[in-house]
C-alpha cells in the first residue's frame, strides 16, 4: 500500500517535472536554456518515473528502467554538452 502511493507521488512527480521542462524548452529565449531545462527535466522526469517501476516488484522491469535511468544519465549532460558547443563555435564564425 505505502509502495504503491510512494510509486503514484513519484509518477506525478515525473510528469509535472517533463512537463515544466517542455514549457521552460519552449519559453526559454536562449538554445543555452533550453538545453539546460529540456536536460533538468530529462534527467529528474524519467528518473522518478523509473524508479516507481520498482512498486511493480517485478524484477525485469526494475531492471529495464534501471538501464533506461543510467543511460539517460551518462548520455543527456554530453549531449548538451555537444549541441552548446556546436552552438558555441557557430557564434564564433558568424561574427566574422
């Protein structure tokens, strides 16, 4: 009962987070916030999704969402990174 409402909590959690991120990517005037706010809310939205998998007690799931939850966050701070950079270095050569 207590995993379940703590999994519930979680779940709306997730969403409320992906969904202020998807507001702060379209809101945000800057690539550089948008990046910074589409990331924030990929890491902490999908990771309190995944971990209320585990109020399933299901070990194939836990494990799945355990995968998903580390590669978003081995993935999501270089992909940022990569696409501020690409950014970056085209400001430079549009001011020539």
């Amino acid at each position: 009962m207590a995993l379940d409402l703590a999994a519930d909590a979680l779940v709306l959690l997730g969403l409320v987070v992906l969904t202020i991120g998807v507001l702060g990517l379209f809101r945000m005037p800057t690539l550089y916030l948008q990046l910074h706010a589409a990331s924030k809310a990929v890491v902490f939205g999908v990771v309190a999704l995944a971990v209320a998998c585990v109020a399933t007690r299901d070990a194939a799931i836990i494990t799945r969402a355990a995968l998903v939850s580390v590669a978003l966050l081995l993935t999501t701070p270089v992909a940022a990174h990569a696409i501020a950079r690409a950014e970056h270095l085209g400001e430079d050569e549009g001011e020539s």
